[in-house]
C-alpha cells in the first residue's frame, strides 16, 4: 500500500501560507504598537506629538498603498 502524499503537502502549503500572512500582519501591528509605547514615554506635549508622526494606517491599507507603489 502507497501514501499519497500530495494532499499532505497541499495541506501543509496552505498552512504554511496562512501562517506566514497572520504572521506579516502581527508584526506590523506590534511594531506600530511599540512606536506608539515609546511615543507615550516621552514628555507630555512631545509624546502627543510624537502619536500624531505614528502611521496609523491599518494593515490593509498599509498593503494597498505598498501594493499601488510596486506597480
């Protein structure tokens, strides 16, 4: 009896893509996150400016814009 194992790597792939897509979007929102933590460390009036330097794009659109530049 022989495995198939193409719906194995199918399964895998999809996985592995889906990972790598929730992964990508993760790290944008943390590093986000993490500007504006250090934003918010910062004297009053320069944390307050320092939030409204901070992308506040989302990962889409983030996604859109870097989509539209590669064209």
């Amino acid at each position: 009896m022989r495995i198939s194992y193409i719906p194995v790597f199918a399964l895998l792939a999809s996985i592995t893509l889906s990972i790598i897509g929730c992964t990508t979007e993760a790290w944008y929102e943390g590093m986000k996150r993490g500007a504006e933590n250090e934003c918010r460390q910062l004297p009053q009036g320069e944390s307050e400016n320092c939030l409204s330097r901070v992308n506040k794009k989302t990962y889409r659109e983030y996604e859109k814009e870097r989509a539209a530049e590669n064209q």
